[in-house]
C-alpha cells in the first residue's frame, strides 16, 4: 500500500472513501460500502507526497490549488469523513497523523506580533473586499461565533442573541465609558450605545472597517457617543469603566498575553468588568494551523483557557465568569459556507477560482474543527474588584431578556 493509502487507511474509520491517483490507480478506504460515496482525485503525482508530508497544509494547499479534486460529495464531506472519525475527545492514533508537519509549540509561543506586524496581519484578512463579507454575513457583519438559543434559528437571531449575551456580562449603566478592543465594522459598539446608553471607543488595525464604522456611526447620528479609531490598543491612556473585546484576542499571540492583559488592567477602572470573547481550545493550546496560519490568519493563535488564566493571574485580574461555547461557531460556519457557496460565481468573479476554492476550505475546516476537533469560544469575564458585581448571575438574564426585548 502506498504511504497516502497507509495514512488515509488510519484516519478514515467509517464511511467510505475512494481516492484516484494521478495514473488512475483507486483504492478504497473505509468500513461502509453503503455510505455516502466520497470520491477524490489527485491531477498530479506530487500530491500524495505533499499531503503525508504536511497533512494539515498539504491538503489544504492541493484543494486550493486544483491538484485535488473532490468529485463525488464535497470538500465538507470529506473533511467531516477523516475529522469526525478522530475526535479530539478520543485521541487516538488518527490526531497525532493529523498534527504532523505543525508549528512547534515551543516556537509558537515565541512568535513576536508587534504593533507594525499586528496592522498586516490584520490587513491581509479584514481588508478584503467589502462585497465578499456582505455575501455571507448578518447585515451587521458580526464576523464572529453566533450564540444560539436554538440550533433552528436563523444567524440574523443568533447574531443579535450574541450581541445581548455579551452586553449583559458586562453589567452595563448609562453614561458608562466602554472600550472595544478590535471592534471590526461597529456592530458592537452602536449595540451597547443603543441598548444601554453608554459611550464608546472602538479601536482597530483595518482600515477598511474603520471607514464602515464611522460611516455607521455617522448615519445612526451617534458619532459624538460612539468613536472609532485606527489604534494599537497597547497605546491607548486613560481608564475606562467598561472594556468588550469579541474575536481579537486570536489575534494577540502567545508571546504577547502577558502584555495584553497588563494594559487591559491598566485601562480598567477600580470598579469595572471586562468581557472577552475569543475561539479557545480545548484541552492545551497547542500550535497554529499551518494553512490557515499561512493563508487566511497569520500570526494568529488560539488560547486554551490555561494559558488565559495564567496571564491574567500575574496581574491580579479575577475570572468572574466563565463560559465555554462548544459548538455555537459551528452553526455559524455552516450558514457562512452554504451562503459562500451558493454565491460562488459572485466570489469568482471577484477573485478567482483558488480564491474560492480556499475560502471554502477554511470555512469547512472551521465546521470540523469546532464540531470534531480542539476548537471552541470562550467568554471570560474579568474584574479588578471582587465587589464589582453582585455577587450572583441574576443579572445577566434580567439584562440580557432586556436586551433582546429592547434591540
């Protein structure tokens, strides 16, 4: 057997797969004849090597590229075949296959993200074209894990549900000073000014979302409460009563959590509660993903809670509250990939075919990796002050029933 088949005969445990190499040869992997049919074909003899010598990128890359091709079922079926059968719950021989070729974990914890470094990486993802984010998320472009009550509603719901959920948290009172740390296109931060009557600073590194988030503010008439700036939070002064930050810390790296939390206590107030909402992992935080570390989000890592803990601890911040969302940013991903897909020649014409074939594999990778893999979200909610808040959640429902009644 070749060293591919040696390797897909290990991770694929149910279903069933036929791959066909590039001089035609098939071989069949997997225990049920009667399952859905997976077919993938290699164009070219090099694939197979890349893949077993870097699953994660090799694959990734060979989809991208056309050099793989996925001729019965789709790149989601396939990934959902080999993720589903090694779930990180269970270990297992498959996983370890599946990690081979990634980033140290000794170097990512090293990786430096400096301000000039944070603002390219930042570039190079959320200053893509407005049109391609309108295709696929909520008219408030909440580009981050939905929270759903009910598994059937609709990611208009969920997004603003995740919205309410976030603002109660954080124990809101009108006239507050707020600080959004990576507050993309505004949606949050017009949220809070509406439903709870506070001020706000957005900051962030995009200036393709800073351009939206004015705008907002402009045609809401709240530009006087709610500001955006084009800033490193690290140099920012002053204090604020409140700090939000939803689907920046991924960005922050390893090397610089120390650093993230000192200045997030800095900019706290005695009395006040910081709510930070991110994709975390399960069990250690292990390395990036080598595909999307190279091509949708470089520099990025994703904390386990540990690793938040530890770094939050050296500064006397006090985890308040804890919340793990296991599988809420897998609802989310299916809905961005099936509006993805179904506007494929709109993302073509934009781009280009590998353009598409790659935001589909990181979208569909998304999906197993928070349904079968490490991935999930955390929101951790931090004060300075043991009394800051009342000393039991009651709050959080009466606000947030609140919330979503008033938005």
């Amino acid at each position: 057997m070749s060293l591919i088949g040696k390797l897909l005969g290990t991770l694929v445990k149910k279903g069933r797969l036929t791959l066909v190499t590039a001089d035609g040869k098939r071989e069949t992997f997997g225990p049920d004849a009667n399952a859905k049919p997976i077919i993938v074909r290699f164009t070219d003899r090099k694939v197979a090597f890349d893949i077993v010598r870097n699953p994660r990128l090799g694959f990734g890359e060979a989809y991208m590229d056309g050099r793989l091709l996925v001729e019965e079922g789709t790149i989601l079926d396939l990934l959902e075949l080999i993720v589903g059968a090694n779930r990180w719950e269970y270990g297992g021989e498959g996983r370890k296959m599946i990690s081979t070729g990634k980033l140290g974990d000794l170097a990512a914890l090293f990786r430096r993200n400096p301000a000039d470094k944070a603002k390219q990486n930042v570039a190079h993802h959320y200053d893509l074209s407005d049109e391609l984010y309108d295709l696929f998320l909520d008219d408030d472009r909440q580009y981050s894990c939905a929270y759903y009550t009910d598994p059937k509603n609709s990611l208009e719901q969920a997004q603003a549900d995740k919205k309410a959920h976030i603002a109660a948290k954080l124990h809101l009172k009108p006239g507050q000073r707020v600080l959004d740390i990576g507050c993309g296109w505004g949606g949050m931060a017009l949220y809070l000014n509406k439903v709870a009557g506070v001020e706000v600073l957005g900051v962030t590194l995009s200036e393709e979302q800073l351009k939206v988030a004015r705008r907002r503010a402009d045609e809401a008439g709240v530009a006087d409460q709610v500001k955006f700036e084009l800033t490193d939070y690290r140099s920012l002064t002053g204090t604020f009563d409140r700090i939000v930050s939803v689907g920046m810390f991924e960005h922050v790296g390893a090397a610089h959590y120390d650093e993230f939390f000192a200045t997030c206590k800095t900019l706290l107030k005695q009395d006040g509660v910081m709510l930070l909402h991110t994709i975390g992992k399960l069990g250690s935080a292990g390395s990036p993903d080598p595909f999307t570390d190279k091509w949708i989000f470089p520099g990025y890592h994703l904390p386990s809670l540990s690793q938040m803990s530890a770094a939050s601890e050296k500064v006397r911040l006090i985890a308040s509250d804890v919340e793990t969302l296991r599988i809420h940013y897998a609802y989310t991903l299916r809905t961005w990939l099936e509006r993805c897909v179904a506007r494929k020649t709109d993302i073509v014409a934009m781009y280009d075919e590998r353009f598409f074939r790659m935001w589909e594999f990181y979208l569909a990778g998304g999906i197993v990796m928070f349904e079968n893999g490490s991935a999930c979200n955390f929101q951790v909610q931090y004060i300075r002050d043991r009394y800051a808040l009342p000393i039991t959640r009651d709050y959080m429902a009466e606000a947030e029933a609140r919330y979503r009644a008033s938005a």
